[in-house]
C-alpha cells in the first residue's frame, strides 16, 4: 500500500489518520460503544505500528504529537537560518569584493550559486526531512539574486524585469525539485511580479513601478489561483494549496487596495465609481470563494476569502459611518455586526452537519 | 540521468542568465559609444559604505529644473509626444487628479551640462533660492525629452557636453500664481519631472584606488575646484563605462 504513496505530505497525511482512528477506537473501547476482540485489537496495534514505522522509515514522518510540534519548529528554525545566512552571504561578498578585478568578481559571482545548488543536493540525499535542504536552497536563491546584481552592477547595466524571471523560474526548479512550499511561494511571487512589470513597461511605463498597477495582480492572481486547476500534481500534492493561498492572497490585496484607492486603475471612468465597484466586487468574488472552497473542502480558501469579507464589510462600514457616527456607536455597530455574522456562519455550518441537517 | 534533470536545468539557468548578462555588457561597449564625457564631483557623488567595499558614483542632475521660478524646460507639445494625455489645463479644478493619475513612462532625455538652459533658470531664481540650489552643485540640466533616442541624437548632433540618457519621467500641473512685490505673476503650466536616469555608476580597478584614498568624499564649501574628473563612455544602450578618472 505504501508503495502507491507519492509524496512525504501523502504518506504525512496517511500517518495522521492511521493516529485518529487508533484514538478513536480507544476512546470507543473505553465508552464501551465499539469493543474489539482481543484478536482484532492486536492485529490492529500490529498493522497500525508497522505502518506507520514503515511511513516513518521510508519518509521520515512525524508519527506522534511532539514530533509534529518539533517539526514546526525545526521548518521556522531552517527558514529563519536560511535567510540569516543568506544575509550573511551577500554581506561578506560586498565587503570583499571591491578589492578584486573584474573578472574575478564575476567569476565569484557565478560559482556562488552552483556552490550552493551542489550543497543543496548533497544535504537532500543526506536527509530525508529536507531542513538543510531547504536553508540551503534558500541560500542558492539568495546566491543568484546576488549574482546577477551583482554582474549588473559591475557592467552598469540598467535594470529590466527579466531578471524576476530567471530568479522566479530558479526558484520554482528548486521548489519542485526538493518539494519545498516555501520556495514555490517565493517563485510564485516572483514570477508574478515579472507579469506585472511586463505588463507596465509594454505600456510604456517603468517596470519598476508594476506595484502601482493593481489591476495587474488581479488577473496575475486569478491565473495562479487557477494553475492546479489545471496542472495535475500527482507527486506534490501539497503544492495545490500554495498556488490557491498564494494567487488568492494576490487578487485579495489588489482588490482592496484598488476598493480604497483606484486612482491608478486602468478604467477610464471617476476614482469614486470604480472603488465602489471594485467594493462590490470584492464582496462577491469573496463569498463565492468561501462557497466554492466549501464544497471542494480547501480550508485555506475559505479562511482567506473569510478574512477578506470581513476587510471588504468593515471597509464599506467605516466609508459609510465613520465621520458622521459617534465612534462609540460605530465600534457598536461593528460589533453587533460581528455577532450577526457568527450567528449566520453558524447556520451555514450548520448546514454541512448531515446529522443536524437530518 | 532524468533523476538530475532539474538540477541540471537549475545550474543551466545559472550560467545561461550571466552568459545573457554579460554578452549585453560586451555588445554594449562594442562598437561606437552614444556618448563620451567628463563630468566632475558636482555631477558624480562619491559616498562611502562600510559595509560595501565597491566604489559607486551617484549621477545627480540639477534639481534646479523644477523650481517654481525656474522656466519650464519643455514645451506642453514635447510633454504629450511622450504618451502624456495634456488634454486638461493645468487650471483646471479636474487638473491635480487627472495628472495625478498618470504613472510615470519611459523616454529618453538630453542633459547638457551648464549649458544655456542652465544659466537661464538659475537666472531666473531670486538670490536666496540660488543660494539653497547650489547645495546641490550639479549642473547637469534636462533640456530635451523624447520616445526616439535618434530624433535626439540627430538634434543635438556635434554640440559638446551634452548627454542623452534613458529615463523615467512624470507630468506634473504647476498652479498659477499672481504677481506681488518680489515675483512675477506665472500662469499655470505644466512641468516633466525627470523620476530617474541610470545613476548608479561602478568604479573598477585600478580606478577605485583612486577614491579609496580621497580624505574627504564630497567638495568642501571654499573649494575653487572639483575634487576628481572622471570620463565616461556610454555604449549603445546608453550603459556607462568608466575610461579615464583624474583626481587634481
């Protein structure tokens, strides 16, 4: 059975499972509801130890509560350290590097990041759980952002946005190759801050200022959030997720800054009118998110599309009542308002309860 | 050998994007330069960077252009040749939101340095203002903006100390003002902000010797002369190059 397992997060996935049912049938046992038979219950402990040992041994997996704890801690710790070093690696090669030529300069710049990918992958086959895999693919990325700045700098060459792309396709390679979310996020942003300078310096504009476009990040967002609705991720199942939250947190932050200020929009019409509908559309984009992750059962779509409800109400509220309403009643207001939504949310829950709906 | 496809891609990325990034620098200094000038300490800020052992100049262009009493230095005509929609009048109460509206662009600008246009807005500025402009030394004045580099070439064929550059410029409405005891009345008008030219300049060996050994970084106030002359050679994507650097 493990043999069709495809990936760390699946067999993770398994691990958790296999842990609930054997809680659950404890629990059962001891409210004397489900008894097994002293037979059944050992070849159940027996099946459920030796596959979780085989899911541990094969994939290094958390298979108790504290290790799961810790492993959080080592993913903060590794990402933490990653950037740290990478901080320090960029400084110790800008303290240094002004005392050599030219082409030692470049030269270094270059065998940085090789460096880096050759520990990358050295530090993978040593271990499974990929902290150091991934800190050290943290530092390669960091290398070559420093090596074609690096190179620019020296030659005086004038910036372009193709430079977000190779490092945004760099990553996005390193993130597939050793599984790592992080760097698919950091890819994902990359590459979509290269859409958006594309877009601005095809108009004529400077690339550099694609972060006052937001119509850019709403489409660029909508495509990412729609990547694995078309692209099969067999065996990074856990990537999915990271393009959904990822593109989602993109659209979501370019609808409410173009909701508050739409002086930068590309429609022609009123700043006023084009917030409004940008309010509106928010809204609607927002709650037809939440049912869509409802019945797909992606919690990380509905969380966000909640939270950015939440923002567009609140938004609406305070343009509508703030200056004219007694900040006492208006905080009042919001509260009220606030309980009136758990109480709805709760009916709508209430609703995916087969046993209440019954 | 598939199992180190993407490996092999990543490292491929590597030295397939510095390759691309310095076969431009190489057709850059390649063929005949755009321009080739010396400009002094005024226009090349040198700043010192304990964490940075590379030397970098910074260009800096006059900020006297966009002086309230300083004449505008292009025609509204040349500002809408660069893409800007000039269709409302600076006067109008619609004026500050629709140009405030308008992103920056990209366009290529001729500077020339202590030229005409210079001494003609620095005339311009009463006493005190100049006092305050000379902060900033550099004399190096915006004087012709265009979409087409070779429209700017051709029109500033043969003439010395001028240098075209790609930039990043914005519209920006100036309100009228009536006149009173010290100033002239202006009517509103329109003025392009020049937001950025390529102004990080590197210093290779063996010319950053030089700087390292400066004691002081910037011209003191008493100073009759510059503290360095450096030659720069821009190629054919207007990228500079340091060819000579003279310190008195």
């Amino acid at each position: 059975m493990n043999g069709d397992l495809l990936s760390r997060a699946e067999a993770q996935r398994q691990a958790d499972r296999i842990r609930a049912l054997r809680d659950s049938l404890a629990q059962l046992q001891r409210d004397r509801i489900l008894i097994l038979t002293p037979d059944q219950r050992a070849a159940f402990d027996a099946w459920s130890a030796e596959t979780l040992q085989t899911l541990a041994a094969r994939f290094d997996i958390d298979t108790t509560d504290s290790q799961k704890r810790l492993s959080l801690g080592l993913r903060i710790a590794s990402t933490l350290g990653g950037l740290a070093l990478c901080a320090a690696l960029i400084l110790f090669f800008l303290r240094f590097w002004g005392y050599v030529d030219t082409p030692f300069q470049v030269v270094a710049a270059i065998c940085l990041p090789l460096a880096a990918l050759a520990a990358t992958e050295f530090a993978a086959l040593r271990e499974r759980t990929l902290y150091f895999a991934g800190l050290m693919a943290l530092i390669s990325l960091g290398c070559f952002i420093l090596t074609l700045s690096a190179i620019g700098r020296v030659f005086n060459i004038i910036s372009t946005e193709n430079a977000l792309f190779a490092w945004g396709l760099f990553a996005l390679l390193l993130a597939y190759r050793y599984g790592l979310r992080l760097l698919l996020a950091i890819a994902l942003g990359l590459l979509v801050s290269f859409g958006s300078a594309t877009l601005s310096g095809r108009f004529g504009y400077q690339w550099l200022d694609f972060s006052n476009r937001p119509e850019n990040f709403v489409v660029l967002g909508l495509i990412v959030f729609a990547i694995p609705l078309f692209l099969v991720h067999r065996r990074r199942s856990d990537f999915p997720p990271v393009y959904r939250l990822a593109g989602l947190f993109v659209f979501y932050i370019a609808t409410i800054s173009l909701a508050e200020w739409a002086g930068q929009s590309y429609f022609p019409a009123g700043v006023k009118f084009i917030e409004r509908a940008y309010e509106i559309f928010g809204l609607l984009s927002a709650g037809a998110f939440i049912a869509w992750g409802i019945r797909r059962h992606w919690d990380g779509v509905v969380n966000i599309s909640s939270a950015a409800f939440v923002i567009f109400l609140f938004c609406r509220l305070f343009h509508w009542w703030w200056d004219w309403m007694p900040r006492y009643i208006f905080f009042a207001v919001i509260g009220a308002i606030a309980i009136a939504l758990v109480f709805a949310f709760k009916r709508v829950r209430s609703h995916f309860n087969p046993e209440a709906a019954a | 050998m598939k199992k180190y496809a993407s490996l092999a891609a990543a490292g491929l990325l590597v030295l397939v994007s510095s390759a691309v990034t310095l076969i431009h620098a190489a057709r850059n200094r390649s063929g005949p330069p755009t321009a080739v000038i010396t400009l002094s300490s005024d226009e090349l800020v040198f700043t010192r960077d304990t964490d940075d052992s590379g030397i970098l100049l910074q260009l800096q262009i006059s900020h006297l252009y966009h002086d309230p009493y300083a004449p505008a230095w292009l025609p509204p005509a040349g500002i809408a040749a660069l893409g800007f929609d000039t269709s409302i009048h600076p006067d109008d109460t619609r004026a500050l939101d629709h140009y405030r509206r308008q992103c920056a662009r990209r366009a290529f600008v001729a500077f020339e340095v202590g030229g005409p246009a210079y001494q003609r807005a620095l005339a311009a500025v009463d006493e005190p203002r100049r006092q305050g402009i000379t902060a900033n030394r550099s004399r190096l004045f915006p004087v012709d903006a265009s979409l087409n580099a070779q429209q700017l070439h051709a029109r500033y064929a043969g003439r010395a100390g001028v240098l075209i550059l790609p930039a990043v410029v914005r519209v920006l409405p100036e309100t009228s003002w009536s006149a009173t005891a010290t100033r002239a009345a202006r009517p509103a008008r329109l003025n392009l902000a020049v937001i950025e030219v390529p102004s990080q300049i590197h210093v290779p060996l063996p010319f950053s010797q030089s700087f390292r050994v400066l004691p002081v970084t910037a011209r003191p106030e008493n100073s009759p002369q510059p503290l360095y002359h450096v030659t720069l050679r821009y190629g054919r994507f207007y990228e500079p190059q340091i060819t000579a650097v003279s310190v008195p």
